[in-house]
C-alpha cells in the first residue's frame, strides 16, 4: 500500500493535480457511476476506482501539505448519494 502511495505522491509532482481531478469529475455521469472515457457508459468498475482514487488522491495531498487535524473536513468532489443509488440499483 505504501508503494503506491509513493507512486501517487511522484505522479502529483508530474502531472497536474487540478487537471486530474477536473477529469476525474467530469467523468461521473448524469446516472450517478462514473464512465472510463468521454463518451462511453458508466461502468461500476470504473466508478470504484474513479471515487477510490479522490480519496487516494487527498491521502497523498495530505502526506504532501500537512494540516492540522482541527482544519481537516470530510467533503469530497463528487456526488455520494448519486453513486450509492447507481451502485446500489
């Protein structure tokens, strides 16, 4: 787990973490899951790891640009309720 926590942590000195996380965004669906490329249907595979990966994502940030525990908030950038009902249905 750790490996790949490193690895993420150099591929956000890489790429851009404002246009990842813009894409990844923009690729949950009207129907809540999220899809693999434009264009294409939502997949729940892609929706676990497309939602897994902000998460990722901000563990990594957090390693990155510590804060203090007080200033830490629980909110993410996609729709929750949405990608319950579309896995769920």
């Amino acid at each position: 787990m750790f490996a790949m926590y490193l690895e993420i942590y150099f591929c956000l000195h890489i790429f851009s973490c404002k246009k990842l996380l813009f894409w990844l965004i923009n690729c949950q669906t009207e129907f809540g899951g999220f899809c693999g490329r434009t264009n294409k249907l939502v997949d729940s595979c892609y929706s676990f790891w497309q939602a897994s990966s902000f998460h990722i994502i901000q563990e990594c940030l957090d390693l990155l640009y510590p804060k203090p525990e007080s200033s830490k908030n629980d909110h993410v950038l996609y729709d929750t309720n949405r990608l319950q009902v579309y896995v769920l249905e």
